[in-house]
C-alpha cells in the first residue's frame, strides 16, 4: 500500500517556514562544529598562494619522492641486480602520483577558499557574502543565538548558526523550559557571554541561585575590559581576584550627585516598592486590596520626604525609613506633630490624612509597608543599602550603569527568596528599569542640544541594554506587559525565562498580557503540556490529504481493483502537543511574529568564547 499526504488545501494556514526564509529574516553565520576553517587557515599560514602553483607542487612532490626513494633505496640495492633502474622507474611513478595528489589537493583548497571569496549561495533569496564578513556582520548585529538550522550541506545550503539582530532582541524573547531544561546555561550565560564581546552594551541581569551566574560570566566580562557590579546584599566576602568589589553599597534614594532625588522621583520609587498581587486580588476584596496599596505608597512616600527635608543625606535611607516605621503609629504621630522645618507645613498637612484614619487602618498600612520592607531585617542586607557619607566611593548609584559598558547583577541565594529575596529583587529590578527610561530622555536630549555631534548621535542609536530575567515569575513587577511594550523604544531588550506557561497565568492573570508583547518564543524539549498546548494552538493547522490504495473486490485477482481512497483527510495542527511535549531535548521549537515557526537544533553545552 502506498500513503500520499501531499496534496495542500486553501483552508491550511500553518506551515513552517523553510531554510531560506529563516536565513533572510535572522541573522545567521556559518556554523561548522569541526572547525575546519582553522584547518584551512592552518594550511594557507603554512601554503600561501605562491606555494600553490604549479611550480611549487612540482618542487614538493620532488623532495618527498626523494626522502622516500632514499628510505628504502638501500633495500632495493641489495637485493636486486637492476637496483639502479628500479629506483629511478620508482621514484617517477613516485613523484608523478603525488604530483597529481598535491595537485588535487591544491584544487580542494582552491574551492574551499573560492566559497570564502564568493560566499555560500543560500536557498530562497538569500545574496552571496564573503564568510568572514558574515560572522562580521552577525556579531555588529549583538545577535542572540538562537540554534543550528541543519542544511543538506556544500555551498547552497551550510547549516547555519541562526541569532536575533540587536532590532528583534529590542521585541523581547521569552524561553520556556522546566527545570533543569537548559535555559540558563544553554541560553543566559551564553547570552550574557556573547554580550560582553559587543561595543556600547550594558546588561542587567538577576541570579536567583546566586553566585552561579556571575561565577559562570565573570571570565568574559573581565577579558574584555568591561565593569562588573555583582550586587548580593546577603554576602559577606569583601573582595574577589579581578578588583571586584563584592561588598559595594548601594542606596535608591540618592542621585549621581549623592543628593535626595526630587520629590517627583522619591513617589516613583514609592510604587515601585509596592505591587498589586493578582494572586491576592482574586482570592480577596480587589478594592480593598487596591485602597491599601495606595495607602501604602502614599505613606511611604510622605515618610521620604519627612526624612529627606529633616535629616538631609546623613539619614536618609532605607534602613532608617524601616526604623521610623518599626516605632509604631504613636511615634509616628508624635514625629510629625514636632516637626519643624523646610515644607514642614506641607508634609504635616499629608500626614493629616493618614492619621485622620481608623486606628486599625493605620496599623494594616504600617504592617504592609514593613512586610514590603522586610527584606532589610537581614543585618547583612541592611549594611550594604546605607552609605554612610557623601564621599564613600563604594555606593552605586544606578546612574553609573549608563556611563560605560556594564554588567550589573542582582544575586540573591535561593534560600533567602521567600524570606524578603523576591521583594528586594522586584524593588531593584523596577528602579533599574525607571532608569533606563530616564536615561533615554537624557540620550535624546543630548542629542536635540548637539544635533551635529556625531558622537551623540551614536549614543542615542547605538546604546544597547540587554535585560536576563531569569526566573521571571519570581518577580513581582507593577503593570510589566506595559514595560515590555515601552522598553522597545528605549532600545532595551529583555530575555524571560519560565517553566511553564502556567506561570504567567498564575502570576498575571492572562497569559497573552505579556506574550502579546515578545517577538520571539523558544519553547525547548519536554516542556509542560500547558506551554505544548498553548503552542499547537497558536501555531495553526494544516490541510492533511491522505489516500491509500484500497482493494474494493476480493473476489477479483490480486493484481486488480486497488483505487486510491481518501482516508483520514482533514484539518490537524501544524504541531501537536504531544510531538512539542516529546521533542528531543537537543531540539527548540521558535514562534515569533516574525515569520513561520521552524525547528533547530541546539548548540552543544557552552564554554568559554
């Protein structure tokens, strides 16, 4: 019996993009596990192209058949009485064979240095480029990379290394894997790595089993002369090989300048501090929940500007904002009522509506900011967010990330995440991505003012920030569907990693509020059968035209009455959850809006570039 299932239908709407598609929409380079090409440039350094003529070869072939005539010329002496003869008949076959075998030689490398000169001609529409100014091209791009597309092979169809440009990474990339499925080292560390290699790149990146990922990047970052800040407030060495300070200090409330931020900047960070669990909102009263978080930060913010216009730099901290609170509500109270100062009729009249509430009122607000504080009560923590004078070299400003190309980490161990971790990592991650807003009115203002200075100019265009969530649901991020949205034009690009799919509906409520907003997914082998589901679903189906050849009467010999009958023809998915749920896990399945989903094969494990 014979299948056929090749005939297409006008309703099938899924399909997966072929080689050259995929070639003309990333970017690519040639990618050859062998290294040859170093074989390549190890014969050419040894063989320039004078040696490869003809001249040359003869010259060759004439010494080797020498040196191996003479081995074994004396043996032939001695047993034969035409000794003379025969060592001149061999030694000319000897030389005309490898004449002919350097000769093919030279031709083989002739090739293989005319595909470098001529490029690889790629199936569908790609153009012909020299291989070297491919790999060139691939890494001006800050590409991601992304996995192997095997090609059949010769110069049509190499199988290619296959990244996103530094324009699609700005649309975001979300990698899907459970747990121990490679998303951190088969993709984050390399990313981060490859990074490091890019001129006018700054990264951020948070490590929820800290130090693994600034121990695995370090290397990189180092080895090419760029800034390190690894911030893990929980640990206690001082310092490490490489000039790394691992005891730095950093303080959210000052400026570049060590000055208060403004008023304006201190109720930002207010709301950053405090976030509206969705969990939370649907298992309880969604206003109260809603009353009690602006409360909060309105609370909160007040405090900051009590602290900032009464104690001046000297205080103002984190740490001390902890202690006010931790007096209670009569202290509180107390505090305000003797206040006296700069905008202290101001501040008194805030603090008039907060202590015109219920007593019971006051005393939830006060518990909740101290809950969303909590992650201080760690003595180590609470020493690294004070600096204690205005000159103290080893307090980071979040503004030094944008001065020069930077790696900052936020490293919290495991074992501290539900112990204040998540709330310290959300806090520091939310202000950093403020920042990168500010920064990039800063850019463009700089380029306004200077609109013939080319070196402002590159800034504004050319800065590239690259954001490594790890863990993302760890996070707890006010309204991050609208982040991922405006970040894309701050020329920042963020990489998320979840086990699941599940996870964003659980942490968000409706999973397309945040992959509506990410260009690229990479869904690697043996995920969840939610992701696999959610995956098949969105990816389309196709027309399946299936016939057999059937044999309609029994009664009729048996080399007659077979006919082609359709059999099982129908609509089905372009994947189904089971082939994404049973994909090797040498394989990634890609979705993005920007063409057909295809399928490619994983770089071996990462080493060091």
């Amino acid at each position: 019996m014979k299948n056929k299932s090749k005939k297409s239908h006008p309703a099938a709407t899924g399909r997966f993009a072929d080689y050259g598609e995929i070639a003309s929409n990333f970017s690519y380079r040639i990618y050859d596990p062998r290294s040859f090409s170093k074989l390549i440039g190890f014969i050419s350094g040894i063989a320039p192209d004078s040696i490869c003529s003809l001249f040359s070869i003869l010259v060759i072939s004439i010494i080797f058949a020498v040196i191996i005539i003479s081995t074994f010329g004396g043996a032939i002496l001695y047993f034969s009485a035409y000794a003379h003869f025969i060592i001149f008949v061999g030694y000319l076959g000897l030389w005309v064979v490898l004449f002919f075998l350097l000769l093919i030689v030279k031709n083989k490398i002739g090739s293989i240095n005319n595909i470098k000169a001529k490029g690889f001609k790629l199936s569908g529409h790609i153009g012909t480029e020299d291989v070297e100014k491919i790999k060139e091209t691939y890494e001006k791009n800050k590409s991601f990379d992304l996995g192997i597309l095997e090609g059949s092979g010769g110069k049509k169809n190499p199988s290619l290394l296959i990244g996103l440009n530094s324009k699609k990474r700005f649309e975001h990339t979300l990698i899907i894997s459970p747990t121990g499925g490679g998303k951190t080292s088969r993709y984050i560390i390399p990313g981060i790595c490859r990074d490091a290699l890019y001129p006018n790149v700054s990264v951020f990146a948070i490590d929820i089993d800290s130090p693994n990922l600034y121990a695995s990047v370090k290397k990189d970052w180092l080895k090419s002369g760029k800034t390190i800040i690894f911030f893990d407030p929980y640990k206690t060495e001082s310092c490490e090989a490489g000039g790394i300070d691992l005891q730095i200090r950093f303080n959210p409330l000052l400026n570049e300048d060590k000055e208060p931020l403004s008023d304006e900047k201190l109720f930002n960070l207010s709301s950053m501090l405090f976030h509206l669990d969705k969990r939370e909102m649907r298992s309880g009263d969604i206003h109260a929940h809603k009353y009690y978080t602006k409360r909060s930060i309105d609370l909160f913010y007040w405090c900051l500007l009590y602290f900032k216009y009464r104690y001046g730099v000297k205080y103002f901290n984190l740490v001390a904002v902890k202690s006010f609170f931790e007096r209670g509500v009569k202290f509180i109270e107390e505090e305000i009522i003797n206040f006296r100062g700069e905008n202290d009729k101001k501040i008194k009249i805030l603090f008039r509506n907060f202590l015109e509430l219920p007593v019971y009122e006051r005393a939830k607000i006060v518990t909740d900011i101290l809950n969303n504080l909590d992650f201080l009560n760690d003595e180590n923590v609470a020493k690294r967010f004070r600096c204690k004078d205005k000159d103290n070299s080893r307090c980071f400003s979040v503004y030094d990330f944008f001065n020069k190309d930077t790696l900052f980490i936020v490293g919290i161990p495991k074992e501290k995440m539900n112990s204040g971790g998540d709330n310290l990592m959300s806090f520091i991650t939310s202000i950093f991505i403020n920042a990168i807003y500010e920064n990039r009115r800063r850019r463009l203002a700089l380029t306004v003012e200077n609109k013939n200075d080319d070196d402002s100019n590159r800034l504004a265009d050319e800065c590239s920030i690259f954001m490594y969530l790890d863990e993302f649901p760890a996070l707890s991020i006010n309204n991050f569907d609208i982040e991922l949205a405006n970040l894309r034009k701050t020329n920042t690009g963020v990489c998320l990693t979840v086990q699941d799919i599940s996870f964003l509906k659980d942490r968000y409520g409706d999973i397309p509020l945040i992959t509506s907003n990410i260009g690229t997914h990479i869904v690697m082998g043996h995920a969840g059968y939610e992701t696999c589901k959610y995956y098949s679903e969105i990816s389309g189906e196709r027309y399946i035209f299936h016939k057999e050849s059937v044999r309609r009467n029994s009664s009729l010999p048996l080399s007659a009455d077979f006919n082609e009958t359709p059999v099982a023809s129908g609509m089905f998915p372009l994947i189904s959850p089971d082939e994404l749920k049973n994909m090797s896990g040498s394989s990634v399945f890609i979705y993005t809006k920007y063409l057909n989903p295809f399928i490619l094969n994983l770089k071996p494990q990462y080493t060091s570039l």
